[in-house]
C-alpha cells in the first residue's frame, strides 16, 4: 500500500526542547509567557506543556507540524531564555494536553505534586501512552530531577 502524504491540517506532531533561562524567573514573568503561548498557540491549534525547573525549561508543543514548527521559532528567539536543543519532532496518534493551550508547572518554585485538573498528577498526564514514549520519558525525567 502507498504511504499516505504528511496533512498539515489533519497530522500531529510532538516537539520537546529544553532550554535554560536568562535568570530566575518571577510568576509575573510566567504570567505573561503563558498570555502570549495561550494567544498564539490557540491560533495555531497548539496544545501542551511548560515544565520550569531550577532556571531550566523542557516544553512539549503538539499540534500540526506546521503550526508546531511555527511557534518553535518564535520562541526559540525569545531572549528570555538560550540553550534552546531540540529534542523530540514526531508524529503522535492523538493530543496529551487538549484542554491546555499551555499548562504549566514547576517543581522548584509551586510544589511538586500539583495535581492535573482531571485529579492526576502532572507524571501520570505526561505519561499517557497516546503520545510519543520518547517525549514521555524526556518530560519524566526532567520533572523528577526537580
Ligand atoms: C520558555 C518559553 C516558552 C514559551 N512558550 C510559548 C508558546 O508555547 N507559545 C507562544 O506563542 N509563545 C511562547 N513563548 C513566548 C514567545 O517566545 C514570544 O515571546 C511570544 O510568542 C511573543 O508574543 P507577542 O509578540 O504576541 O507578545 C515562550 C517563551 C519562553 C521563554
């Protein structure tokens, strides 16, 4: 059978980099990371998760390849942070985070066991076995180095 052409409008994707911040951010200055990521990313169709540990990122964007691709450059220029490395671009079966245009948490700063507003916890979301294992196991291990 012919492999079937990628659809940017029906395929998704999961990217995951990481990247270290300029210095340690304030909750207003999350605050108004997190406005812009809900304005663009509902734009683009783009769900997920920004993990804050210790002046490190580890974001997880899923959504059609070109809108994913899209906003990674954005933010890959923000100054407010450097370091960016790709990690994980890879087609998943379906969205981990769909009610999140961009759920957040860190473990340094809020507590570690904020719970996901379905009454799971942050690592049992991430683990869900709809995405990509890959893109699990990064996000995983990141929020347990904590
Ligand atoms: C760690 C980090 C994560 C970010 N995540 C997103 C995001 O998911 N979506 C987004 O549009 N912008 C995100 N941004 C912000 C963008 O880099 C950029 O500042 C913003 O999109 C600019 O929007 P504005 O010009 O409309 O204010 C992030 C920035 C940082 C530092």
């Amino acid at each position: 059978m012919a492999r079937r052409a990628p659809d940017p409008v029906t395929d998704l994707y999961a990217l995951v980099y990481s990247s270290k911040a300029h210095h340690e951010l304030s909750l207003d200055e999350i605050d108004r990371i997190l406005d812009a990521a809900q304005r663009h990313n509902d734009r683009e169709a783009i769900t997920g998760l920004l993990l804050y540990n210790r002046g490190r990122f580890m974001q997880y964007l899923e959504g059609p390849p070109q809108g994913v691709r899209k906003v990674f450059e954005r933010i890959k220029a923000d100054p407010r942070h450097g370091e960016v490395a790709e990690l994980v671009f890879e087609p998943i079966a379906s969205r981990k985070f769909g009610e999140w245009s961009m759920a957040f948490r860190s473990s340094s700063a809020f507590g570690h066991s904020a719970p996901a507003t379905d009454g799971r916890t942050i690592l049992q979301r991430i683990g869900d076995s709809r995405g990509s294992a890959t893109a699990s196991e990064l996000l995983s291990d990141f929020w347990r180095s904590g």
